[in-house]
C-alpha cells in the first residue's frame, strides 16, 4: 500500500533537548547524577497519571517541590531552567508541513494536560499537521496500541498506509507490530531520509 499518512513524536523529535546545563545545575545542586533529574521529573508516578489525564499538570510539579523542599519561588526557578534548553526544529516542522495535502500529518505525544495549548497557541504546530492527538486527552499512552490505532482511525487510514517517527525504542516497536513503518529517531537528516524512502515504498 502507498503510503498516505505521516505521523511525528513531539518530545525527543520535534522539540529536543541541545542544552543540559540548566538541568544539569539544578541535579548537582539536588545531589543527583546528571540525567537522574530528567528521570525523576518524566518518570514520577505523578507524571505518568499525567500523562494519562489522571491528574493535573499542576500535580507533577507540586510532586517536584514536595520531594526537594521547593519554594514557590525555587520552583519557578526549576521549571526555568529545566526547560530552557530545549529548542524546536524548525526544519522537521517545515519538512511536516511541507508534506501537506499528498500526504495526512499528525503528532502522537505521550504529553501533560497543557500539550494541546502549548502546541497550538505557543509553537503553532496546528499549520504543521492535520491531527493532534495527547496522551492526556485520550487516557491512552504509547505503546499502548490503541493510541496507535486510534491515530490511524482519526486519520482514516490503514496501519501499512501510515509512517510514524518517535525517539523511543519501544514505541517504534509497537507501530511495527501493527504494520505501520515504524522509524527511530536519531537525527532530523535521517528521519526525514528515512521518511522519503518509506514514501519512495
């Protein structure tokens, strides 16, 4: 089957990481390994009932603040540095967007409960794709199947007709055992050769 549909992570790909040091200040000043701050941060349990629209956005960070002794103030300065160094691609953006109307585009984040507004109303990323779909909103996470099954029925698609493009071995995985052309994402020049070629069939 050609392929007719495209669909991108957001975190990892979209939007990465290039500067640790706000991070990496705030670890050593906590007294954790570099990167462990990441873990904690993503990997709560707060954070995943996040993430699943379970609870709040509010309650990762209150989690944050209570496990570290964080003031107001303290984690305002947190929340500033930890996300300080990460930068848009505006690149893969253009490349997806540029893919519009031969082909459907949608972003598959595993995400807060902010996602939507912050991908529409900050980044713009609603001119980018045709389809937004938030772990959150849907109470389903990648890998789960059904957030996967659930993008290619809002796409109206089938699973061979669909490449999707995420920074995470497991996820990756998962859209392969449906049938979808699953790429891992190292690079944006190989993500997007490697998307061209999934198209080329």
């Amino acid at each position: 089957m050609p392929i007719r549909a495209v669909i991108f992570d957001f975190g990892g790909v979209l939007m990465r990481t290039h500067d640790y040091g706000g991070r990496n200040k705030w670890a050593e000043r906590l007294g954790l390994p570099e990167r462990e701050l990441e873990k904690f941060v993503f990997g709560s349990a707060a954070a995943t009932r996040g993430m699943l629209g379970e609870l709040p956005l509010e309650a990762t960070w209150e989690h944050v603040a209570a496990t570290f002794h964080l003031d107001e103030a303290e984690l305002r300065r947190f929340q500033d540095d930890f996300w300080a160094g990460d930068r848009l691609d505006g690149e893969l953006i253009g490349f997806l967007a540029g893919l519009r109307p031969r082909y459907r585009t949608a972003l598959l984040s595993n995400a807060w409960s902010n996602a939507r507004a912050l991908f529409t109303e900050q980044l713009g990323l609603d001119k980018a794709v045709d389809l937004m779909v938030i772990s959150a909103e849907e109470r389903l996470a990648k890998p789960d199947e059904r957030i996967y099954r659930l993008t290619l029925e809002r796409l109206g698609v089938q699973p061979q007709e669909a490449v999707f493009v995420d920074d995470m071995p497991a996820n990756v995985e998962a859209a392969r055992a449906l049938g979808i052309h699953g790429i891992r994402f190292q690079n944006p020049a190989q993500a997007m050769a490697d998307v061209r070629e999934a198209m080329r069939g």
